[in-house]
C-alpha cells in the first residue's frame, strides 16, 4: 500500500548559524539576518575584499563548508548570519535574540549548529541554546605561523581591531588614559602619592562599573528617568572630586602644623558646599520625577533640600568659628564661642522648624491620599 503524505517521515532540518556578536559584517553595510547558501558566499566575498584579516571571514567560510558537508550527507541545512551590536552588551544580546527570533519565526528548524571564531561569541551560545536545541559548536581558530615577523603581524592586527572597534578601545584605551592623565596631573603639581592613590582610585571604580554592568544599568534608566539619571550622575562626580579636594586640603594642612580645630574650620568653608551639591542633585532629581509624575510625595525631596541646605549654612558658620579660636584652644573655650555666637540656638531653631513642616507637610499628604482613594473607590 503507498504511504500517505502523514506516513512520510519528516526530514529533519538544521539551521546553520553564524554569530558576528560585535557586528562587523554589520558595520561594512550588510543587513542582518542573512539567510541562504547564495547570500552567504556573496556576503563572504565581499567581506573578504573589505576586511581580508577579520576573523569573522573565517567563521564565514567555515560555515559555507559545513554545509555543503550536510548537503552532500543529504540533511537538510539552512545557513543564516546573525549579528549584536559593536557596544557589546545587553544591546548585542537583544539583536541578536530578535534577529533568531525572526528566523525561527520563518520555518521549523529540529536543531542549530553554531559557527563563530570564539571569544566575546561564546557569550550568547547559552541564549541561543535556550531557543534551539543546538548539536554542534564549530569554534574556528586560524593556524599562523610561530615566526617572529608573523606574530608581530598578528599583533599589529589586534591592535589595529582594538583601535577600530569602540568598545574594546574604551576598555583597552580609555580608560588608561584617564588613569595616566589623573596621575600625570597630579605628578606635575609635586603629589606623586596622590597621584598614584587617585589612579588606584579611578581603577578600583573603572573595574567596579565594568565588573557590576553599571553601564546597562545606567543605560535602562537613563531610557526611563532621564532627569533622575543625570542628577545621580552628577552628584557621583561632584562628590568624588569632592573627596579629592578633602584629601589634597587635609595633606597639606597636616604638612603646614595646622591644628585640629583649624583644619576642621578649613574643610566646613571650603568644601561644605561641595558636598552640599553631591547631595542636592539626586534629590533635584527625584524631586523633578516626582513632580513630572504630579505626585504629592516631592515635598519630601523638596524639605530634604532645604535640610541639606540650612545644615551647609550652620557648618559653615561654625567653621568661621573655629578658625577664629586659638591653636590650644581648650574645650571651655570652643563651648563658650559657641553659646557667643548663637550656634546652637539657630540649630534648634531650624531643627523645630523642620520638623513642625514636615510634620505638617506630612499629614496634608495622608488627608490628600486618602480624599483620592475614596474618590476613585
């Protein structure tokens, strides 16, 4: 009896892919996906013109074989080229999930054979891995010759791709040279020392903001709370020049002999305020989002302001006071300076006040929200 069209065994399917994870094919006016046997050698030729050392162009090639090897075997392949994103990242893994996506969407594929040339690549194999069954990984190494010419050749090469690629010179060159300008800088002004903490310093948080993906972090919020974002960013970077200064200020008055109290009437004028903006700006910024969203809750961003404000005024004066006090002053004498010059009545003045606004404030809010839930039950 002949067999039925549902009797007929289904040939399985295999879906060739080819992973440019930081989008060089991209970058030289290829449109990802790229599908077919055809429009993959094209690819491949002209890619191969345009950047014959790249080593996407080997995974490429690679890849052409492989399924000539599957075709001459009789299984039934598909070839397609996906790529991410030259910043890496969460960007690269989106691009390329939407990219496989489109393509799985298409037809019905039984399994996946990767082809990359390894590296950065080997990050999205677990994606694709979690959309297809994948049976086989072709990492494509290159054999070069071990001569001392040719490894000169390979690494003009790298340095050539690190130049050329954004991400990887930010990392590679970037970020040093922010290093060497700090400590240069520094050294230039005779604090070698400090210089060489600062550098430590801005390593620590380079390493910290790579290691922690701050990056991504920074990037979603900035796309949902712009306003927010800048105020915290900048904030970060007023306070750490802030310390910077604190630091530099303290050095040379321990250097100069300056005593305690003068070191302390030093830093409470000079650097109060500064640490007065650090703090400021992300509660402008909360403050705006509040707003921007008509929510009653800003006054509390708005009474912190204002807090950090009267505090930096309060520190401020009593900095002046103790720059007017003595090298031996004893603390008989820094109580009375202080109960003189009124101090400590205008701190309980403005901390009274304070807390009879937010008080205030405070139970306005619960009446207004509480008129809004029986409006809206």
């Amino acid at each position: 009896m002949p067999y039925t069209v549902n009797q007929v065994a289904k040939k399985p399917k295999t879906l060739l892919v080819v992973i440019d994870y930081d989008n060089d094919i991209g970058r030289e006016g290829f449109k990802t996906p790229i599908k077919g046997y055809q429009e993959t050698l094209r690819v491949a030729e002209e890619f191969g013109i345009r950047r014959p050392q790249d080593s996407d162009l080997n995974a490429l090639f690679a890849a052409l074989k492989i399924y000539r090897e599957l075709e001459t075997r009789g299984v039934g392949t598909e070839i397609v080229i996906i790529s991410g994103s030259e910043k890496g990242g969460l960007e690269a893994f989106q691009n390329i999930k939407m990219q496989l996506t489109q393509i799985l969407s298409e037809d019905k594929y039984d399994s996946a054979i990767i082809v990359s040339d390894g590296g950065e690549d080997e990050k999205v194999y677990p994606l694709i891995q979690s959309m297809i069954p994948v049976e086989y990984i072709e990492r494509v190494v290159v054999e070069q010759h071990r001569g001392i010419e040719t490894t000169y050749i390979i690494l003009w090469r790298y340095f050539r791709k690190i130049l050329e690629e954004p991400r990887l010179s930010k990392i590679l060159i970037g970020y040093p040279g922010i290093i060497l300008l700090a400590f240069s800088v520094l050294a230039l002004l005779n604090l070698l020392l400090q210089g060489l903490l600062v550098s430590l310093l801005i390593l620590a948080l380079l390493m910290i903001y790579r290691g922690f993906n701050i990056e991504e972090f920074i990037v979603v919020s900035w796309r949902k709370k712009p306003a927010r974002t800048i105020s915290y960013l900048s904030g970060l970077v007023v306070g750490l020049i802030t310390i910077t200064i604190t630091y530099i200020l303290i050095s040379s008055k321990i250097n100069a002999g300056a005593s305690i109290l003068n070191i302390l009437g030093s830093l409470f004028i000079s650097v109060t305020w500064l640490y007065s903006v650090s703090i400021t700006l992300p509660l402008i910024g909360e403050a705006l989002d509040k707003i921007f969203k008509r929510s009653f809750s800003a006054w509390k961003y708005i009474m912190a302001i204002i807090t950090v404000i009267i505090i930096t005024v309060l520190l401020s004066d009593l900095g002046n006071i103790l720059l007017g006090l003595p090298a031996n002053a004893t603390a008989e004498i820094l109580i009375s300076a202080l109960i003189n010059s009124k101090i400590i009545e205008r701190v309980l003045i403005a901390l009274i006040t304070i807390i009879i606004v937010s008080s205030a404030l405070e139970l306005l809010s619960r009446v207004y929200f509480s008129h809004k839930k029986k409006k809206l039950s």
